[in-house]
C-alpha cells in the first residue's frame, strides 16, 4: 500500500526562452536561419521542419514560387519562419537546435530574393 504525505510538494520547473532568441516587444517578427550556422544543422533543422514540424515546405521544392534562390541558408529560413507563425510566433517555436534567430526586418524584402515570408 502506497502511503501519502500529507507535507509532500510537487517540483516545478521553470523555462526559460531558448538561448540565442530575442523578444520583441510588439510588432510583426520573422523568423530566420542563423547566417554562421553549420550546414550540417541547418540541414537537419530545415529536414524537421518539413517532416515532424509539418511546415508547408512545398514552395521550396524544386519549381515552387520560392525555391530560388536555391540555398540552405535560404531554403531553412523559409521553413523556420513557416513553422514559427503555425505555432504562434512564440520564442519556442523559433529555435531549431540554435540555428534559426528572429528578426524584425522583412526577409522577403532584405535577404532571400522574391519569396514572401508569412507575418
């Protein structure tokens, strides 16, 4: 027979946004891949996101509105940031293993070319 304790506590954990991202306190964020990321993790990263994440990645295949420009750098920020507003913009949701980084300029418009980046 299992005895309880009347003093007994549950611990709790408290978590902290992932090392690496930022807050920002209003206003519309992307989010992107890290520039000094290794390719090796940012591949592993964008094969989540298209897999497990369940990120819409078909505008990346190959024919698809954002393919070019055709990079990993380019490919991954796409999927970060498709799966960062499927998940509520939240810091959480814009980790990846510390290869993706938020940020408040448009990518569409500053680093990948003609993609859209949903906001």
């Amino acid at each position: 027979m299992v005895q309880e304790k009347e003093d007994a506590t549950i611990p709790i954990t408290t978590l902290s946004p992932p090392e690496g991202n930022t807050t920002f306190l209003g206003g519309t964020t992307w989010c992107v891949a890290r520039a000094g990321a290794r390719q090796f993790d940012l591949q592993s990263a964008l094969d989540w996101a298209c897999g497990l994440g369940m990120a819409d990645c078909r505008p990346i295949q190959t024919g698809g509105p954002c393919f070019e420009p055709n990079t990993l750098l380019s490919h991954a920020s796409f999927a970060f940031n498709t799966y960062y507003q499927q998940n509520g913009n939240s810091d959480i949701a814009c980790n990846f293993g510390g290869t993706a980084m938020l940020t408040k300029i448009n990518p569409s418009k500053h680093l990948f070319g003609l993609s859209l980046y949903l906001a």
